[in-house]
C-alpha cells in the first residue's frame, strides 16, 4: 500500500509519501526533489500522527495558493 498527496503551486510540489514494508511503515516528506522528513515507524499511531501534521501543514499551503493534484489509479 502507498497513500501520495501532493500539493502544487507554480513549478513547486510538496508531498507526502507513506509506504509499507516488512517491518512497517515508512513517511517520507518532500519539497520538489529534496526529502525534508523522512521515518519509519511500526506504530500506526505515529504514522496517523505523522500525516495530521503534514495536513496541518497543507492547510496553511492552501491558503497560500496551493492546490492539490488528484492522483489517478
């Protein structure tokens, strides 16, 4: 399983990827090419914690002009 949700704005992107694995879950964050954050976690609670930041984040980028780009199947 993989969740993506990206923001976009002119040329710039902000994404949040998590990811599965063996041993859990991995949350990486991004701005354009450079990851800012990245973890791996085998608790679900931290990674739900993890992603209501990165929404609190995307909240104030759209207010900012940001949109978010639909990812499709």
């Amino acid at each position: 399983m993989t969740l993506t949700r990206e923001l976009v704005h002119d040329a710039h992107i902000h994404r949040l990827v998590v990811s599965t694995d063996a041993t859990g879950w991995n949350v990486r964050e991004e701005e354009d090419a450079t990851v800012i954050r990245q973890s791996h976690h085998d608790d679900w609670h931290r990674v739900e914690r993890a992603v209501q930041l990165f929404e609190h984040a995307a909240m104030a980028l759209e207010e900012d002009g940001w949109v978010e780009r639909r990812q499709h199947p």
